[in-house]
C-alpha cells in the first residue's frame, strides 16, 4: 500500500492504543466478528501503560496470576508468571507474547498518535487523523487509551532553567537512568513514587524526596512464585477467574464480610498484624466497612501509623511520613518494597513540602520556602491526568462538531463510562464512570470490551449501523456514579487524582464508578439483556 493510500485507509473500526485494552479489542473485533480493523498506537510497541512506565521498581500491584487475560484457556495455560507482583519488563514480554501468539502486530500501526477524531453524520463514520497526517475512517471507534496515560508534569516555574536532567516516571527512557553518584530530588509520594524512591536511593549519591501528601503504604511482599503456587493457580483458574468476577476490585481475593467493631481490639489487631505479614491490597480486605465508615478506617490507618513510626528511626521523620490527612484507601492504596525503611538510609532525605512548598526549580535543584536542594537529576512521580487526559488531549468531536472537551467542560459525563451521548459509535473502554482504576484492570478491561464487541455483534445481527448512548440514560447513570461514590469515604480525600483534584483547573467530579466491579457487571449485562436499555440504534 503507497502512503497515499494508506492515508485514506478505510476500516470497519479504528482503536486507539495498543495496550491491555487496545490488543483485545484489536483481537475480538478481528477474530469473533471478523471486521477489518486498525489499532493505531502511540508507542513503537505494545504495552500501553507498561510501554511507558519503565521506572525503578515499576511493578504491577496486582497479584500476577489475576493480572494477565483470561478469554484464552491456551495463553493461561503457556503463560508462566515468575514473581508474586509482575515487573514492568515481564509485562511487556508477556503483552508482546499475546500480540505474536495471536498475530496482532499486523494490524497495528506503530509510533502513530492520533490528533483529532471527528464524527461524520452523513456518512455514519468516524474521521480520524493521527499527528503523521495519515487520514482513516471507520464506523466504529474504540479507545482504548488507558487511564493513566497523560503525564502530569507540574507546572514549578524554572524548569527549563534546571541544569540537571529531568524526567517523568511515566515517560521513562528506554536505556534507563544511571543514578550512580548523582543528587537526586524526586517529587511524589504516590504509588510511583513509593516504588521508585527505595530502588533510586540503592544507587543515587543522595535521594531526596519532595512529599505534599504523606501516603499510607503496606509491604508488598513481593517473592518468586514457587512451582507449588503456579501449579495451583493454572489449576484452579476458573475458580480464581470466580472470584475476580464475584469482588468489588476484581482481585482474586473476597474483602471480608465482618465489621472493624464485630471483633475484640486485640483480635482486630491481629488481624492487621497478620494481613500486614502477608503483605498486598488484601489489608484492604479486611474489614467489610472499612471504605464505608470514618472510626472504623481509622483503626486501620491507626495501624498502618504506628508502622510507619515503628519503621523509621528518626522521630522527625517517621512524624511527617505518618501525618496522612485522609482515610485509608480512600486514595488509591500503595503497597510497597521497604519504602519506610528507605528513610534509614543515611542517603536519603525527606523534605515536607505541604509545610515548606516548592516555590521554583533553578538552574541548580529545587528551592522551597525554606531552603534550596542542589541537584543534578529530578524525578517527576507527579502522576497523571487521569482518566479524561488521554481522551480530551485528542480532538474528538460527535455529532454536529460538538467537541468532547465541550461536553465534558464540567467533568466527564456518559453512559455506563461506555459512550458518550451525541458521540454515536464510540466507545470508551475502561472510561470515566466505569469501574477501572478501582479493579483490577485485566478484569475491567475483558468486561468492557466483552461487552462492546457483543454490541456491535447485536448491532450487525439486528442490521442497525449506529448506536448512542441516550441523554436520560446518561443523566441517570451520572447519578448513579454519584450514589455509589456517596456511600463511601472516598470523597474524603480532597487531593486525589480520583477527584481530579491533582490537575490545576480540572472540574472536581469523582470518575470512576465505586459501586463496584461485580455490581457493574450485572447492571451491564442487565442493559444488554433488555434489548441494550439506554441506547439508540439506528440503521
Ligand atoms: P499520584 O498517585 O497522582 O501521585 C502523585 C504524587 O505527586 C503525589 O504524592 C502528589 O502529591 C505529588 N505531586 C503532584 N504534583 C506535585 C507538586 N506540584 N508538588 C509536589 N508534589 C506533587 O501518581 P502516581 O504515583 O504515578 O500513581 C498514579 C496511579 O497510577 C496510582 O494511583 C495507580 O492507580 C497507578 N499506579 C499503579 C502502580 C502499580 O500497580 N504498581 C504503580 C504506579 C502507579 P498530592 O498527593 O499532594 O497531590
């Protein structure tokens, strides 16, 4: 095909992105209903999220045996996990097993970003434009961008004056950072950063971490997987893929149904003590209320508190890391691989910004109201424009020119985090509204996009050629999103990126939908089952 050609390639659906997402769309549209179709992806290769995320210490927080997918039997059982929570790099070998196994590479365009979107109503068909200048259309359009895909790189006047190097954990180069005899500043003390920070100081001259908002964190407890474990895991997978399906976070583990105040404080405290040794998200699991009721919660972070303050020697030290503002788990819970331990280093330094904020970068480090840090690498673990970033920094526009950036002006509104009203034949996989970053995302990501490629299936069976979402139905779901979120102290944490909150003047809406992973599942196959309630098709 000449470039001229290409440039006006025509598809039966388009998706953007090649990660977790991105490669099973690519798969079920292309093998079960047999559609021409492109993926078009940023990266020279696949992985999403992974493919950019190579930071020290990058690793998933999900167990690795419920971290992979699950609509293959045959992938399941050649697939060998080698470490309790996988590793940046075996991620990618094992995304880019999956892409070669069921040869998706073919239909994906490599290192192609797409610029704008625009649905064409005459023609019923998407436009698209990548930033190479290459044209496509396609009926269907699936993004499948990921969530936490939009570096956010703070806006410290003086950067470009930094003499330094620089870099943003989700942008991380390929050939790797060498820290060796170097002064490192790194910014954040997110779930990157508490990954980051103990791998960086192994090797850096000096590391010195910049904190806004302490953070709660629980020994992962990462290990090799023994042959017992992989044994049973390849054994029992319907089981385990059971309870990731039956689970609020699609973990492969249930949150226990009894309340912090049933028990004694003493067996609540072994409890803790126990799901503290066992390490990961289960501490979460726990107690049943403990994202549901403010004095219970406190009990855990009392606990988690007393950790901190146990662990770290310096007194001054282990007061600021444990001074959290907010409940535990109502942001999203780090785990970790001796964070705290790494304030023990005579080599790392900790420096309280919410007391002391940054006020510039200079060509030397950082200055902060009180003092200047000299140094020659900084480290942004600053997070993302979560969940809207990566859809609204495309031009995409529905019906009529309306852009997404219009309709969403005041935060994201849609249906089931599925489409947008006025957006007909788009979908977002794992959107905002949708229970995403709040599961496990393999399970999310299978679910939603399950659930897209039997609507189009209903779609081509039924002869209809359009579906959108409907404004009441949208309306409704806002408030259902809303509800679910309403019941639980998640809101309580005002500076979260759930929230929005971490991007300077991004609207303040809770996105994703809290009501849980198994709850959404049923209420998605419920909307199928009644004929796709709250959507329009048209022929
Ligand atoms: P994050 O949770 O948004 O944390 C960003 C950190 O940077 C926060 O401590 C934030 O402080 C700080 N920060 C931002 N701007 C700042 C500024 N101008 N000055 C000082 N501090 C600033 O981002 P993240 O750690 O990259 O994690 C994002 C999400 O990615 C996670 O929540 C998780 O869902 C996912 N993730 C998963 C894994 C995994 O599975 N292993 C690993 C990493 C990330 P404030 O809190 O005060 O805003």
């Amino acid at each position: 095909m000449t470039d001229a050609a290409r440039s006006v390639a025509e598809f039966d659906a388009l998706i953007i992105g090649a990660g977790f997402s991105g490669l099973y769309q690519l798969y079920c549209l292309r093998e079960r209903l047999g559609l021409s179709v492109q993926a078009l992806e940023a990266g020279e290769g696949v992985g999403g999220t992974w493919y950019w995320n190579r930071y020290p210490g990058a690793r998933c927080d999900s167990e690795s045996h419920s971290y992979c997918y699950t609509f293959s039997r045959e992938l399941l059982e050649e697939w060998q996990w080698t470490e309790r929570y996988p590793g940046d790099a075996e991620i990618r070998r094992y995304l880019n097993h999956v892409a070669d196994r069921f040869d998706l590479r073919r239909d994906i365009r490599f290192g192609t970003r797409v610029s704008s979107a625009h649905y064409d109503a005459a023609a019923n068909r998407w436009r698209v434009t990548t930033e190479k200048g290459e044209q496509l259309t396609a009926q269907f359009l699936v993004t499948a961008v990921g969530c936490l895909s939009t570096a956010n790189v703070p806006n410290i006047p003086g950067l470009e004056t930094f003499a330094g190097r620089w870099y943003h954990t989700g942008q991380w180069p390929h050939e790797g950072v060498d820290f060796r005899g170097k002064r490192v500043g790194q910014i954040g003390t997110g779930s990157t950063g508490i990954q980051a920070a103990p791998v960086i100081a192994e090797t850096a001259a000096h590391l010195t971490v910049f904190q806004r908002t302490a953070n709660y964190s629980v020994p992962a407890r990462n290990a090799p997987l023994t042959d017992e474990f992989q044994r049973w895991a390849k054994e029992n997978f319907d089981e385990v893929r059971k309870v990731m399906h039956a689970t609020t976070n699609g973990h492969p583990f249930y949150i226990d149904r009894r309340r912090v105040f049933d028990v004694t404080d003493e067996e609540r405290q072994r409890i803790y003590e126990a799901a503290w040794e066992k390490g990961g998200l289960q501490f979460r699991a726990t107690f049943h209320d403990l994202l549901l009721d403010k004095k219970s919660n406190d009990t855990a972070a009392e606990f988690i508190k007393n950790k901190i303050r146990q662990i770290v020697k310096d007194p001054a030290t282990a007061a600021v890391l444990a001074d959290i503002d907010h409940p535990y788990a109502a942001k999203r819970p780090p785990i970790d691989t001796d964070y705290f331990e790494t304030f023990n280093r005579d080599n790392v330094s900790l420096v309280d910004v919410r007391r002391s904020p940054i006020e510039a970068i200079t060509p030397e480090g950082i200055r902060t109201r009180d003092a200047e840090y000299p140094l020659d690498i900084i480290v942004f673990a600053t997070g993302f424009d979560a969940m809207t970033g990566p859809l609204l920094r495309m031009d995409i526009r529905g019906r009529d020119g309306i852009p997404l950036a219009e309709v969403w002006r005041a935060g994201p509104r849609n249906y089931l985090g599925l489409q947008v009203a006025g957006f007909p034949n788009l979908f977002t996989v794992t959107g905002p509204g949708s229970p995403s970053v709040l599961c496990n995302m393999p399970v999310a990501i299978e679910q939603h996009v399950d659930w897209i490629t039997d609507c189009i299936a209903h779609m081509r069976e039924s002869g209809f050629n359009r579906v959108e979402a409907d404004p009441k139905a949208v309306e409704g779901w806002m408030e259902e999103v809303q509800r679910a979120v309403d019941a639980t102290l998640l809101p309580q944490a005002q500076h979260s990126w759930y929230l929005g909150a971490n991007v300077p003047g991004k609207p303040r809406i809770f996105m994703p939908y809290a009501g849980g992973m198994a709850r959404y599942r049923k209420i998605c196959a419920e909307v199928a089952e009644k004929g796709y309630e709250g959507f329009a098709f048209g022929t």
